[in-house]
C-alpha cells in the first residue's frame, strides 16, 4: 500500500483492516488544512525534524510541487512549540524546522523562530532545512547573531547563478541578494557555512550564464552543494521553453559537482 503522512501516523488501522484501495494519501488532496500529526520520536537519533507549514504559495517555473502540495498553511505555533518541547524532554539535543517553503511560514517564520528561541533558551541546536535566500529577512539575520544556539550552516535554496536563469525560473533573488546574505550571516558568524541547491542546464540556460554559477559559488563561499541537472516536469511552463539537451545538463552539472569538491 501507498499512505500519505496523515496515514502513516495511524498506520495500525490500515494493517489490520483488509486493503481495499491501494493508495491512500489524503493529504494531497486536502489543500486548506495543516495535517496534524506530532512526530514524538526518531530512534536512535539525536536530530528531529519538526514540520512547520506545507505547501507552497509559489510558482517556479520548473516546479511541480505546489500541484500536488497545495498552497501555503502554516503549523499553528503553539503546537510547534508543544511539539518542540516534547522532543526536547525525550532528548533529542537538535531540532530541524522543516517545510515546503519553510521561510514563507504564517505569520511570520522570524517571529516564530524567535519564540522558539525564546522558549527553549536551553535548546542545544535550532537548525533549518532549506531556506529561500527571497524570503530570510534582517530580523532572521539579527536572531542568527544573538542566538549561539542557531546551527551555523544555512542551506539555501539558490538554484542558479545568473539572474536572466533565475528570472526565468521564476525565483525572487538575484545573485547579489545572495552575496549578501551570506557576506551579513558571516559578519555576525564568522563560523558559518552555506549550502545550496542548484540546477544545471535549465532550458534557454547558456554557457556563460552555467558559468555565473561556477562563479557564484565562490563569491558567496558556498562549500555544500545538492547538484541537479534540470528534469521537466509536464504541466510546468519550463518543460515548454527551448530544452538544453541532456548531455549539457549531465555534463555542466557535473562540473558543478567538481566545483563542490573543490
Ligand atoms: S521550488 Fe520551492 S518555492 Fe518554488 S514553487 Fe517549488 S516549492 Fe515553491
């Protein structure tokens, strides 16, 4: 069988009932509700990943997720914060914020990260999943100089180098704003790394715009990269736009992979 992850948490009722439908994953279809499920426990691991809000309010142009995700609904913060605290007491030293589109949290993903450090002072590691370098704010940055017990690396959900691309996907960055991002984290951590996602070969992408990705990694001292080369997805407007062939894509994002090495 096939659950979804509101299932899944009552996996019992569905193990002991015969199977008459082989996939049930409510979750995709329920767009305007949080599917509330507490996650208590990850055996044997000292990180939990504790979800703050599905779905994504977005439309990149490559992406097929907000069709089957649905738009944004936030995690009330009072059950995140329950949720936090009962991990905490069954010892679990870092806590992962996680979500679709995490930094588009309701009202406010600063203010929530905020009052989780304000009500767990004692929490050894707050750490985040993937972050939209759009979406981080000044308030976000000021926590991340005040807090020691914010995790110093930032996974950033970059994509490419070159601003025509990332207009074309649809992003709300630019290459600056990632600079500078990261340049402001450093200041107040000096310790600090960054990760980032990155596309390889999107349609339209040229050579010299492939290359402003190479270069981008080492103005913002990106050291952790999650290479992928560009797949389509039907449905997207970017599986209508001129394709760069599959080889490009293989082949540039295997540079890039090297460039990670490096
Ligand atoms: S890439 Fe991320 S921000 Fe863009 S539409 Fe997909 S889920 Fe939303």
């Amino acid at each position: 069988m096939v659950l979804g992850n509101r299932e899944k948490a009552e996996i019992e009722k569905y193990l002991n009932s015969p199977i008459t439908e082989k996939t049930i994953v409510g979750d995709i279809f329920d767009y305007d509700s949080y599917d509330r499920y507490v996650i208590t426990g990850f055996e044997g691991r000292e990180r939990a990943f504790v979800q703050i809000q599905q779905g994504c309010n977005h439309r990149c142009t490559y992406c097929i997720v907000p069709f089957a995700r649905g738009n944004n609904r936030s995690v009330p913060e009072a059950d995140i914060l329950h949720q936090i605290g009962e991990l905490l007491e069954r010892g679990f030293a870092e806590i992962c914020l996680t979500g679709v589109d995490a930094c588009s949290y309701q009202p406010s993903f600063s203010q929530l990260v905020r009052h989780i450090l304000e009500r767990f002072p004692n929490l050894p590691s707050l750490q985040f999943g993937s972050l939209d370098p759009a979406a981080v704010d000044d308030e976000f940055i000021a926590l991340v100089g005040k807090y020691p017990n914010i995790y110093p690396h930032f996974h950033l959900s970059i994509q490419s180098g070159d601003n025509l691309v990332l207009k074309r996907m649809k992003r709300r960055h630019t290459r600056e704003q990632v600079i500078e991002l990261c340049n402001k984290i450093r200041k107040l951590r000096p310790e600090a790394t960054f990760g980032a996602d990155f596309i390889c070969g999107f349609p339209t992408e040229t050579e010299e715009q492939f290359e402003n990705t190479l270069k981008l990694v080492d103005e913002a001292k990106i050291s952790k990269l999650h290479v992928f080369p560009y797949s389509e997805r039907s449905g997207t407007p970017a599986a209508l736009m001129p394709q760069v062939s599959v080889e490009v894509r293989r082949e540039r994002a295997k540079r890039l992979r090297q460039k990670g090495e490096e």
